[in-house]
C-alpha cells in the first residue's frame, strides 16, 4: 500500500502496530496472557492510545492497561510470528495473528525477521470489523463503515542494542469504503514524534518494548589485511584477516573482493558453510597477485580493490556485510632476487663464484635483468660480517670453516616500489689432513 500523508497523531498508532509484532510468546485463542514479553503504548491521532499488555507499563504515572478484566497481551515466539491481542478504548481488540486471505502483500500475519534491524512486517486485524468481538472471527459486521481492519505492519524495526529492546517507526491502518483512514499512521515509540511535536518524549514517555531475549547477531572485529609481494617471481600475496565475534558459533562467512566500490562485478567471491567456530575465532583468506592474472582468483598489480565480509552464525543470523578499507596494489611486480654459487661447498680461502640471475619488472611488468635496471640496488650480505654493493655478479672468499648451517648469504634486491631478498647457506670446509680451527682455554 502507497505510503500516505501521515497525520501526526496518526502516525503513532503505527507504531502501536509495529510493537504488537515484536511479542515472543504463544497467546491462548481467546485473549493472550498479560505474561506476554511486549510492553507499552501506541499512538494515533485518529483512535488514540493502543495499549499491548492488561499489565503494561503506563504512559504517564496515572495511567494503566485497558481491556477491562480481560488478560491481554501481545507476544513474539522463537520464530518471530507474533500472536495475541492488543486494545484500543476506541475500536476495541486488534489481533496480530488474524487468518486469511491477506489484502495484500506479505501474505502472512504479524512476523518478526530475526536477525539484521529485526524488520517486523505483515497483517494486524482489528476485530471490530466482525460480529463475534471476543473471537475475532465470523461475518463481517454490517455497521463496520465499509472498514476491513487490516493494519500493515510494513515499516517496523525493533532496537535490541537498548534495554528493554524497543520498537521504532510506523504502521497503517487502512481505509472505510469513503476514502477516510480508521486508524492511519500510528507510532510506537515517542522519538518518532507525535500530533504536535516532532519529539514528545520529554513530555510523554509512550514507547512499545518488549523483554524477549534477542540473540545478538554476530560482529566482524580486527579487521586486517597485509601484502608480501617476494613470495614468487611477478607476483605477490595479498592475505586479509578478521574476527569472529558473537553469541552463537559461525556456521558460514562470505569473502568479497571487487575493483568497484558497488561490488558488481567480483573478482573474488568466497562462500564457506558447514562452520562450526566459537566467538573469537580468527578467520582469513589469501588472494595472489599476478602480473597476468589468469582467473577470478587472482588480483591484478596497480589496481584498487574493496573488500567486504559477512559472517552467520548457527541461528542464521548475520553481520550484514562489513567493508574493509580500500587498497591498491603495488603498481607492479617486486624484483625477484635469485644467484648460485660456485663451488657448493668451497674451502676456506677458496674465492665463490655468486652469479646473479635476478629478475625485475618495468612499470608495464615486462621483466629485464635487474643488473641492467637502473632503479635497482644491490646488497650482498655474505654472512661472515662482509659486505658489498656490487650490481650483478660478485664474489667472496672466507676465512674461516664453518658448517652446519654455514654461512647465510644474502642477496636484496631494491626498486622504485620495495625489497626483496633471496638467501642461502653456505658449507665452507675446512682443507683435507688440517684440522679445523677451534678455540680452547689456555688454562
């Protein structure tokens, strides 16, 4: 139904609606017990004060529930349908579990969706419409103006991150057959503004709420995200991390990485199930970096990338979708250091051969010899404490034996977009007949 011209009174009694829907417990046929977990007021400009419960809490400190002796209540069981009855001085009960058929869409009763901004959508029904007032049922009464009691609960939402949980926005009470709205808007809680004022709570403290005990949905914590672009030649790791938080264990998370801020067309798109992990448990994914992205997998260098996650637990309840901060990868490959050496295992004084056969990448990633790059710089550490800058190949010889790791020589390798280092171990041996050298106590 279009939304129309709220009139201020009018616009609580929607809300009045919007509260019944978020009850948690099972009402009896008749008349729902004021056990019920829905609490508070409603109000319309039209009909005035909804009350959801015989034992609700007053909406000044000289009022009370209506309904007469009735037990009343409005109540939300573990599916979120709502059941049970509300009242109004002025059109009387108004049932959130009415039957069939709907007027329109959603074709349910009064429902609760628990998880996300806890939406509370379908039908209410005022029984006045009907000739058997106490069970809302039977033929439709003939002095009902044309009216058919239906209220559309279609713009409810229930806040749980307060105590009690309280439910916001508006409902809508249909028309008679002359175009003349019975109930109208209504609201359900006084922060939505009321027949004259846009903020009436300092005044009238009117609020739907309701005690059932939502689980929280689960939360992204920690999100992070670091990048190693040495882990192969012409590419790179891009390794992203979050938390998992929440009451209940995840069951499921999706990852999604896109080179558009409206993730339309992903290049990364994870779903895992069939989790079974408790709060706190750490959660990442790796993506690799190529110079010649290939699949769907892979990122591309010089590229800007956005990143969401969204977790569930066991209860189906999610985090809604979380976005990571921005990144651009590197604008292209890192170098890729790599030399050999000669002999494997050398003497002591005996000079090693280390060839260079490193690889660097142009701002195109067209790979050349870093040796010829004149951008790159060269470190060899050799291990023994000796080092030198030469570009390309050079060579050393050591002084002393040592084995068993040996001597860790390393080759960094640095561009105009970062370092990377290749190292090995090197055995250097003592000659054959002369004992190794060795540091014992003069005394």
């Amino acid at each position: 139904m279009a939304k129309k011209q709220k009139k201020s009174n009018g616009l609580k009694f929607v809300l009045l609606l919007v509260l019944i829907v978020s009850a948690f417990s099972v009402f009896s046929a008749s008349k729902a017990s004021a056990s019920g977990n829905v609490y508070g007021w409603t109000w319309s400009e039209n009909i005035g004060w909804i009350s959801f419960n015989k034992d609700t809490c007053p909406i000044d400190n000289n009022s009370t529930g209506g309904g007469g002796s009735f037990d009343y209540g409005v109540n939300i069981d573990a599916s979120g349908n709502l059941s049970g009855y509300a009242w109004s001085e002025n059109i009387g009960w108004i049932k959130f579990d009415p039957v069939g058929p709907y007027p329109a869409a959603p074709d349910y009763s009064a429902k609760a969706t628990m998880s996300g901004s806890y939406p509370v959508t379908g039908w209410a029904r005022a029984c006045s419409v009907f000739d058997d007032l106490n069970t809302c049922s039977g033929t439709l009464n003939s002095n009902r103006g044309g009216w058919d009691g239906w209220i559309n609960l279609y713009n409810i939402s229930i806040d749980i991150d307060v105590n009690p949980a309280q439910f916001h926005n508006w409902a809508w009470g249909s028309d008679d057959t002359s175009g003349e709205a019975v109930i109208g808007w209504g609201t359900f809680n006084c922060f939505e503004g009321g027949a004259t004022n846009e903020n009436i709570c300092p005044t009238t403290n009117y609020k739907v709420v309701t005690t059932f005990s939502f689980d929280r949905p689960p939360q992204i914590e920690s999100m992070g995200r670091t990048s190693n672009y040495c882990t192969a030649p012409g590419a790179g790791t891009v390794s992203f991390s979050w938390t998992y938080i929440g009451e209940n264990p995840e069951s499921r998370f999706q990852f999604q990485i896109d080179d558009s801020a409206s993730f339309d067309s992903l290049e990364i798109n994870r779903d895992y199930t069939g989790l079974s992990n408790p709060s706190g448990t750490i959660n990442s994914q790796a993506i690799i970096a190529s110079i010649n992205p290939t699949t769907g997998e892979q990122l591309a260098f010089n590229t800007t990338y956005y990143w969401r996650v969204k977790v569930y637990d066991n209860q189906s309840a999610d985090s809604g979708w979380i976005n990571g901060s921005s990144f651009t990868t590197a604008s292209h490959a890192y170098p890729s250091p790599s030399f050999t050496i000669a002999p494997a295992s050398p003497l002591v004084n005996t000079v090693v051969s280390f060839t260079d056969q490193s690889i660097c990448y142009d701002a195109n990633n067209n790979s050349q010899s870093c040796s010829t790059t004149g951008n790159s710089t060269y470190t060899w550490t050799f291990g023994d404490g000796n080092i030198n800058n030469v570009k390309g190949d050079t060579s050393h010889a050591y002084t002393l034996p040592k084995t068993s790791p040996g001597y860790p020589a390393v080759l960094q390798i640095c561009d105009d977009v970062g370092c990377c280092s290749a190292a090995k171990n090197i055995n250097v041996r003592s000659p054959s007949g002369v004992p190794g050298w060795k540091e014992v106590s003069p005394f």
